[in-house]
C-alpha cells in the first residue's frame, strides 16, 4: 500500500502542472501563437516558492490556512480513486463521501480567506464560488451513485474497477450522460472557460481569482499547485469511466493513463477555444440542466 501511495502521489506532484501547460498551449495553437513553454508552470511555481509574501494586518491564520488547505486535500483525495488501472492505495466503504467533502473542505477555507482580507471583491468571487459549487455538488453526487449502482460497492476503488468496461455494453447510455455532466462538473470546479475564466484581469469578472488577489510569492504557489493537483485527480476520475480498460502489462496501464490525461488537457484547451465564457446569469442554468441530466442517467439504472 506504502509503494501504491508514493507513485499516486509522485505521479500526481509531477503532472498536475504539465496538464496546465497543456492546456495553455493548445490555446495558444488555436489563437495562432506559439505560446509559452509546456513547462512553464513549473518555471512559475518555482519563481513563487522563492519571493517574499506580503500579508496584510487585517487578516488572521484563516488567510494562511486557505492555501495548505488547498494544496493538502487534492494528494488526500488522491489515495481514494485509481489512477488508470492503478488501483487505489485507501479504500473503504462510502469513501467516495469522504472525497466530495474533502473538495468541499477546501473550498471553504479557500472562501475563508478570501472573506478573512475584508475585501468587498474577494467576498464576491467567494459568494460566486461557492453558489456554482452547490449547485455542482448534486451532479458528482449523481454521477457517483450511478458507478456505486453499476459496481455494487460504495467504494470508489470498485466503481472504478476492473467491472467498469463491462457496464458499458449493459448501461452505455447512463454512463454517457454522467461522462459528460462529469465534464461539466471538471470545468466548473477547477473554474475553466466557459463558466470562469483563469486568464481575465477583469475583477468584476472574476470568480476564483479574485478570491486569491491578496495571496503572494509562496501562498499563491499553494493557490495555483492545489488547483493544478485539483483538475489532476478530478481529471483521473474523468478519465477512468472515459477509459475503463486493464492491460495485463502495468507499464502500458500506465502509459495509457499518462496519454488520456494530456488528451484530456488538449479537450480542455480546444473547449476553451471554441467557446466563449457564459454569463453568469446563464451558469445557474446550464449546472441545473446538468444535475437533471446526471439525475436522467440514474433513473436509467433505475428502471
């Protein structure tokens, strides 16, 4: 279990950044540039880990704890779901519970510290942050229960299992539907166009980072490693029901594990091109639409 859970988190700490690069640089094809290096977050993470933090007197220990709450829960959540046919170090019964609300644990300390600055605008990117959040939260919610159906286990090491590529000739169509509203859910947790915009410089605008126009130099290297390790192990979940085969060779396991998550960064890239950010009147909507269509796909087990 020791030697599971040391390559989950070693595959995890040196990836989730290259899905950044990714994703910015099938971005930068679209729009006809070359764009910056596919590592340049790791440049980034390494120049924010060296500067100096600047912390203003208003604030308490519930400004600092946003951050190491931030970038502690994704390696935590990361030990419950296998990575490709890699099986999960920890498992149990109902821990697929334990992985919602771990993400729910971060972004409260997350909305936390940006209300902690006092700052009327990181006050309105937490409000907005964390209203898309619960109206998300029924989807992954859906979507669990229709792999804890088709499994029949409560753990997600089962639901992600060997008994996946079989569900899909029995219930191909429910499991297509929480394919795509998992999607949807990817995008709006990890706060990607359309539904915010990672780019925008535009406070009004913001969503996620206005919650974090405070954070500086290491704190803000937390903010941006944890979202990384965020999209990484929500993205492993994604890409398990997309890919649910098993191989008898581990290292091909792997390999097809490494390739459907930098595929999964061009999607995200190409989504990002193609589409222009919804207004925020028009979220609410489209994440109801997909908590009802998640809800339709467990009603077809259900029959």
């Amino acid at each position: 279990m020791i030697g599971k859970a040391l390559l989950h988190l070693l595959l995890l700490f040196l990836l989730s950044p290259l899905l950044l690069g990714v994703i910015g640089k099938t971005k930068a094809l679209f729009a006809g540039r070359w764009g910056a290096p596919l590592l340049q977050p790791y440049f980034d993470l390494w120049k924010l880990m060296r500067k100096g933090m600047v912390l203003s007197e208003t604030t308490t220990w519930v400004f600092l704890a946003g951050p190491l709450i931030g970038f502690a829960v994704p390696p935590l959540a990361a030990l419950f779901i296998p990575f490709g046919a890699l099986t999960a170090p920890v498992s149990f019964t109902g821990d697929l519970i334990l992985f919602v609300y771990l993400f729910g644990l971060s972004r409260f300390f997350t909305a936390s510290a940006a209300l902690d600055t006092g700052s009327s605008f990181e006050g309105m990117g937490a409000a907005r942050e964390v209203t898309f959040s619960c109206l998300a939260e029924p989807t992954l919610l859906f979507v669990l229960i229709v792999l804890a159906r088709l499994a029949g286990d409560l753990s997600l090491d089962a639901m992600l299992g060997p008994s996946l590529q079989p569900a899909w000739h029995q219930a191909g169509a429910a499991l297509g539907l929480a394919l795509v509203s998992l999607f949807v859910v990817l995008l709006v947790e990890n706060s990607r166009i359309p539904f915010d915009d990672p780019n925008t410089h535009l406070e009004l605008t913001m969503i996620h980072e206005v919650m974090v126009l405070d954070h500086s130099g290491p704190a803000f290297g937390l903010i941006l490693y944890g979202a990384a390790m965020k999209l990484f192990v929500l993205g492993a979940v994604l890409m398990r029901m997309a890919l649910p085969m098993t191989y008898p060779s581990p290292w091909l396991n792997l390999l097809v594990f490494v390739a459907g998550m930098l595929a999964l960064a061009v999607v995200i890239g190409v989504v990002e091109s193609i589409m222009a950010r919804l207004r925020l009147i028009r979220i609410p909507q489209v994440l109801v639409g997909t908590t009802l269509l998640s809800a339709f796909a467990m009603v077809l087990l259900l029959r």
